[in-house]
C-alpha cells in the first residue's frame, strides 16, 4: 500500500477487532499515527503491536462510546499524543437483534441505539469538534452497513442504528464541506472473521446463509477489502467524495 497518509494521525474508535482492527493496520500501513480505541485493552494493545512490529506507529486509548466525558477524553487525548487529529474511524457497533420486530426486546434496543447510534454521535461531535479548531480539513469515516440501505425481515433494530448512521453521515458531511471536513460511510455487506458475522453464525446457524447466497461475487467480504476502502476514502485521493455511503458489498445492491 502506498504512503497516502503519511504524516496523518488516525483515530480508529472500535479498533479491537473485526473492520476497526482490520482498519487500524490499513491505516498504518498507509503511513499514518494511529490510536486504536474500544473498551478492551489486550486486544487494543495487541494491534498496537502489530503495528509497530511493522514499523508504524500507534498507542492505544480505552473509551467507552456511550459515555459522552470518555469520548471527549478521548479526542483530547489524541491531541495531546500527536498535536492534531486529520482522519477518525468510527466502527463501534454491536449486533443482539435477530428476530422480527414484534420479538424484539426493549432492553436490546436502548443497548443497541447506545452503541451504534449515540455512539457514533458523540464520536462525529467531539472528532468534528476538533477538526474544525485546528483547521485544515479532515475526513471522518464512518461503518454502516448494506442494512443502512436496505432492510430485512428480521434484525429491525439493527437495520434502524444503519439508517441512523447514514442520517447522521449526511447531516454532517453538508455542515461542514465548506471546511475541508469531508464524513462518508462504508457500508459492508456480510464481512468474514468479524466478531459480529462468527458469533451469530455460531449462535444462529443458517440465519446469514441467504444473504450470503444473495451476493453475486459469490462469497462474503473480507475484512482488508474493507479496510482499504477506509484508508481510501481517509485520503486526499477522495478529497471530493463526501456525505456518501460506499457498498463494498459484491454488486449486492445492484440487483
């Protein structure tokens, strides 16, 4: 991978495991100062490592995203780490929903909007925040879903916090255009060897066969060919792709 964001500092919220993780190394790989965060440190620290055994790199910063004091810290943090912030990952999400919506609980639902939805709120809102105060533009990228498009029978909520990503990505990407400050979204079909796609495979066998048959590349994502697609659209070779939700979904909604 070439060295588009040589220099850059990254900020990867939900960088633990699955697309966050996969886009931490991406980002390193690209050249930029990454801090990996999400609540659990020994997988954080382990990606750390990962990078810097291949010469970049990168601290890790714990945050819960539904605490709104810890993402604020957070951003400050890096800032205080590396002077500035020019590119922010938002991948944190959480999947519990896998029934129709008239089975669907209540708790499930405040826990899933918390995670997916407030959290990327308040991650836009502090990460933006501090683009604007320094000047010079940035890109913030932020993990939707083919289900921000679409919808299934089943997984309601999930299909909600997707739409509400692409809402918030929108709203964002037309406020602040006019500074240099672009905010899209990826929006994966189902992705391989991700925490969220192995559990409910595991919890619920045959519930993602059909939407894997429904991919007409024939197979699911991997997570480094999401990946590159954030690096992508973090650096100046995207510089006029903005408020846009990119599939990297196989041609899955073309049909």
């Amino acid at each position: 991978m070439s060295m588009a964001l040589d220099g850059k500092v990254a900020l990867v919220v939900g960088g633990s495991s699955g697309i966050g993780r996969g886009a931490a190394l991406a980002l390193a790989a690209a050249g930029a100062r990454v801090v990996v965060a999400a609540r659990r440190e020994p997988e954080c620290r382990e990606v750390v490592g990962e990078i810097e055994a291949r010469g970049g790199a990168a601290v890790f910063a714990r945050v819960d995203v539904t605490v709104p004091a810890e993402v604020e810290a957070l951003v400050a943090t890096v800032v205080e780490r590396w002077g500035r912030l020019d590119c922010a990952v938002n991948s944190a999400g959480i999947n519990e929903d896998v029934v129709p919506i008239t089975e669907a609980d209540d708790a499930v639902f405040d826990r899933m909007m918390a995670v997916n939805c407030k959290g990327t709120f308040l991650c836009m809102k502090h990460e933006l925040r501090q683009m604007v105060r320094q000047g010079g533009g940035g890109s913030v990228v932020n993990l939707s879903s083919i289900m921000g498009h679409v919808a299934a029978p089943t997984g309601s909520i999930y299909v909600a916090t997707k739409h509400a990503i692409e809402g918030l990505t929108k709203s964002a990407a037309l406020s602040y255009a006019k500074q240099g400050i672009r905010v899209n979204a990826v929006a994966p079909t189902v992705v391989a060897g991700t925490p969220l796609i192995d559990s409910t495979m595991k919890n619920y066998p045959g519930l993602i066969d059909p939407y894997i048959a429904d991919i007409p590349a024939g197979r699911p994502a991997r997570v480094d060919e999401v990946a590159r697609v954030i690096v992508w659209l973090c650096s100046d070779d995207a510089s006029f792709v903005n408020g846009h939700s990119l599939a990297v979904d196989g041609g899955q909604l073309s049909k």
